[in-house]
C-alpha cells in the first residue's frame, strides 16, 4: 500500500508536535503488526488533527477491511474508494452497540452503549427490513444484541446495519417521496448525522420481526442520511421464536 508521506501537522498551528511525525509507513506497519486494534486508533486519533486524520483515511479503513472482508468489499464495489460517512464510523458500527440512554430514540429505554467482541452481519437478513419494491437495495444488518430482562420492558435486542451506496436506493428516494422528517434533535450515534424513523414512515416490514424473533409491534428503527441503521425490539421467548422463524 502506497501512501502520502507527511512528516508535519498540517492541521493546526498549536499541535503539541513540534518535531514531526514518523511517516505514515512506519504507522500502517505498526497497526498492521497490532492487528488495527480498535482502542489504540483511538486512542492514536487523541493525540492531534494529523494522527486523527490519518486513523480516518487509513486506519479505522484496514480495521474495517480486517473485521468484514466480504462486506467491505462489497460496499465498495460500486466503484467508489470510500463509504458513506466515513470509515471510523464504519468501524464503531462494527464493534459497537449504541444503546440508548439519552431518551432521544426510543423514549422508554434507557440502556447505555456498550462494545462487543464480534457480530455477525448479513445481507441476506437486511432483505427482511426492506419493503417488497425496495428489495434492491443492498442492506447489512447485524443479530440483535440482547439485553435480557429489562422490566416491563422484557427482553430487549438492539441492531444496528449499514446500506450500501445509500445516496443512490430506493429507500432513500422512498423516503424523501414520502416526505418523512428527520428526528428533531437526535443524530446517528456512528456519524452524527440526521434521522429519519422509518415507523414513522410506514416502511418497516412484518419480515423484520420474523427475522429478529421479535413482537410484530415492537420493532422502531431509524436510517441516518449515510445509510447508518439503528433499531430495537422485544424479543419474544425462544420457544415463540422458533414458531415464528418457521413460519417465515
């Protein structure tokens, strides 16, 4: 891999690093040898603009590639270098649950964010959270990560996916068509940008509670402008859930 070296911030005028960088070389050598591990781009990313810059174009990218070979490239096969948003967030989407405990989303939930060790995602499964005319669309949805025994609440499954090329489908032409309207005040917990709740919409399948194991009218999910997706559900007790994955 051949990249621009750059030896000085270009960033800021204040950064504390006076005396040069080591090239951006000798740092993807480094984090390849580390195996991109996710806590020390971040932590790489504190240091100052430059280093946060590099962990946003190179690192948090060959982490990405690294966790789900398969699905970046296919994310990227439309012939585009990047991903809607951008790869750090593409990263965090991978490795972490958002939760909610801002009572912004889903407003009787209050369950912090948390990382996970691995999730499997599927673009056969995202077929389910799509309307029949917008099955085109090429829609990665990880399992539900389960919060078990949440009260009233019961059993809780937080998921989380990612479109591809979302600027140009189906859903997103859909969506303005339809003219639905952003959330007020929340934003994507992966790239900060504006959400459209697709219950609001009327655009959320009964396939998708088959496919999570989840109560039909339980499921609310949300699609940001890069095609971020979060959502929650109840999940339904394992001997129910097997009745409704063999009926699909």
């Amino acid at each position: 891999m051949i990249l621009t070296k750059q030896y000085r911030c270009v960033h800021s005028s204040s950064c504390q690093c006076t005396k040069g960088h080591l090239s951006e070389d000798v740092i993807f050598l480094v984090f390849r040898q580390l195996n991109w591990n996710p806590k020390l781009i971040a932590a790489l990313s504190c240091v100052c603009k430059w280093f946060d810059d590099l962990a946003k174009r190179v690192l948090w990218k060959e982490f990405c590639k690294t966790r789900a070979l398969k699905m970046m490239l296919d994310l990227q096969s439309c012939g585009s270098h990047s991903v809607d948003g951008n790869w750090r967030a593409l990263g965090k989407l991978l490795i972490y649950c958002s939760g909610c405990s801002g009572g912004r989303l889903f407003n009787s939930i209050q369950i912090p964010g948390h990382f996970v060790y691995r999730t499997r995602f599927s673009r056969t499964s995202g077929k389910s959270f799509l309307l029949p005319h917008c099955r085109t669309d090429v829609l990665y949805v990880s399992d539900p990560c389960e919060h078990l025994d949440q009260g009233d609440d019961g059993d809780v499954g937080f998921f989380r996916g990612v479109f591809k090329s979302f600027m140009v489908s189906k859903v997103r032409r859909m969506l303005i068509d339809r003219g639905a309207q952003l959330h007020p005040t929340a934003v994507c917990p992966y790239c900060k940008a504006k959400m459209w709740n697709m219950l609001q919409a009327n655009m959320v399948p009964q396939t998708a509670s088959c496919k999570l194991g989840a109560y039909e009218d339980s499921i609310e999910y949300y699609v940001c402008l890069n095609g971020h997706m979060v959502g929650i559900c109840t999940l339904l007790p394992l001997s129910d859930s097997e009745e409704a994955s063999e009926s699909e």
